[in-house]
C-alpha cells in the first residue's frame, strides 16, 4: 500500500518537452539499457535531439565516478554528441539543462517508479527469461511493486524472448489481467559482433566458433551471456560472475589471467557494459590473452511498427 500512498502524494512535473519512460518492474536484468539505445538511434535518425536521463550522483564539479557509471560511460561512447544528464534528482536535472540547452525528448531511463516526472510515453520492460522471480515483493523477492502496476504503462516490451520462450503465453497473459489493451512487442538480445579491447580490431560472430575461452561479467543476468555464447559454439573453459555494476579491482583481473594461463585458454570474453571499465588494465594487459566484448543489440521481433509508431507519435508532440 505504502507505493500506491507515495505515488498519489506527489507533485508530478511536466516538462516542456516531452519524456520517453523505458523502466521495469523488477531489480535489474530486464535490458532496459539496449532499449534505450535504440530508441536513441531512432530518434536521431528522424533528425531529432535526444537527452537521456539517468539516475546516479555525481560529483560536485561534474568530475569523478557517478553511480552507474558503467551504463553512462557506454551511452556516453556510442552517443558522443547526446547529453547524457546523471543526477539524484531527475526533474531537477532536465529543467537545469533546458535553461540554457534545447532537445527534442528527453528518454527516461529505469523511470518506471520516477514519480515525479510526467511521463508521455511509459514503457514497462519485461525480462522473458524471469519476468517477476518468486511472485514477492522486496525482500522476499524481485519486484519492486506489485503487477496490477502495469496498469500505469502505455506499452510493454518482452526481452529475451527466445531464451524465455516457453514463459511467453504466461506472461501475456498476466498482463492481459491488469492492461488488456496495451500493445505488447516481443524482443530479443542479438549478438553482432566482437572487439578487441587491446587492437580495437572487430570480428564477425564466428570468431569464436569451437574455440575454448573464458568469460567473465559483471551484469544482472549473466545466463543470458552464457546462452549466447554456448549459441556461438564456444567451448566455455572458465566463468568469473561478478556483481552487477561491479567495479574491477587488479586482483580480479590477475585471477582471471592466471586462470586461463593455467588452462591454456587464450581467448577472454566480457560484455561492453564490462569494458568501459576496464580502460585502467589494458596498458597492463597480458598481450599472450586476446580479450574481447560482445556487442549485443535489441531486435524488435514482434510489433516493430506498433513500438516507432508510439516513438515517433511523441516526436510529434
């Protein structure tokens, strides 16, 4: 009850421009991130000017690490001329920026529970693989509030649903309950290529085709990591699973090294959000161990017209 006495109990701003929301239900693993590129893209691709917001505290001066740093450092390196706003407050942090900057939209990300900001297009992402844990609440279990809160979204988006397959018409059909008109699109995680962290040099998905490596993550659902890869037809030889948003140590990159030294493994595997923070080993780098990551994107499989309809609906506005 307490979620439903904050939300009726706060003053929603309305920005002059309007919001994209792209949150979740649960405690993180949704892809809620690949979704927000994406529609970045889209929207640079009608011409238009993004500004992406996300939660995190940084430091006075704007210099330093900000919380979730991993994800701002990913956005910030493929959206080089997009401001990617960091801030506790997220309301404070658009109509700072809109005194002196102008965009198009601001994208909301991990908004689902902003309950402050007006939001013009809310969309709920769904993890396929795992949609709700246990069914409980935090602690007991992942959701951060109940179903019946999908009532508040405008549309919903099912991630990994090749791996979650069998959960689908489940989950259809627990939306179905509490939003039975809201357009529901269906998504997966597709691999597209590796880059070498140390050379920059990228490679096709049959590089690692029946070749022994090793990997390692810091992610929410680093399953979905080892899916892809067992897809790719590598042979895994070494797993090193981290917390999400795990900050890497020297004593975690010389357990990894001496791992795969010690097997002979000379082919290491991380994810992109993972590398961005890897930038202070690299110099340091064992040249004998080829590292790479994975670049992953969202592919719309089912609704794409349905989702850059809502997109562009709100460009419009």
């Amino acid at each position: 009850m307490g979620v439903f006495v904050v939300q009726s109990l706060t003053r929603v701003t309305k920005l002059s421009k309007p919001v994209i929301s792209v949150g979740n239900l649960t405690m993180g693993g949704a892809g809620k991130t690949p979704l927000v590129e994406l529609i970045m893209k889209h929207v640079l691709s009608k011409s238009r000017q993004p500004a992406t917001l996300l939660r995190g505290y940084m430091p006075q001066g704007g210099q330093g690490r900000a919380d979730r740093s991993d994800e701002v450092m990913m956005l910030s390196q493929k959206f080089p001329q997009t401001p990617i706003l960091v801030g506790a407050n997220r309301v404070m942090s658009a109509q700072n920026f809109l005194k002196n900057n102008n965009v198009d939209v601001f994208i909301l990300d991990d908004g689902f529970q902003q309950w402050k900001l007006f939001r013009d297009l809310n969309i709920l992402v769904i993890d396929a693989t795992n949609p709700w844990g246990n069914g409980h609440l935090i602690p007991r279990g992942i959701l951060r509030e109940p179903l019946s809160a999908m009532k508040r979204a405008h549309m919903i988006v099912l991630t990994k649903t090749d791996v979650g397959q069998k959960n689908v018409a489940m989950i259809k059909q627990t939306i179905g309950r509490f939003n039975p008109k809201i357009p529901v699109v269906e998504s997966i995680h597709a691999p597209s290529q590796f880059r070498n962290l140390l050379s920059d040099q990228t490679f096709d998905l049959s590089f690692i085709k029946d070749k022994e490596i090793c990997y390692f993550c810091g992610i929410a659902a680093p399953s979905s990591l080892a899916y892809t890869l067992k897809n790719l037809n590598s042979q895994i030889s070494g797993e090193f699973i981290f917390d999400d948003h795990h900050t890497y140590s020297s004593q975690d990159i010389q357990m990894i090294q001496d791992h795969c030294r010690a097997h002979a493994i000379d082919l290491i595997v991380t994810t992109e959000k993972d590398a961005v923070k890897l930038q202070p080993f690299i110099t340091k780098w064992d040249k004998r161990l080829t590292l790479v990551s994975l670049k992953m994107a969202i592919a719309i499989t089912q609704g794409k017209e349905v989702f850059f309809e809502r997109i562009d609906s709100v460009l419009h506005r």
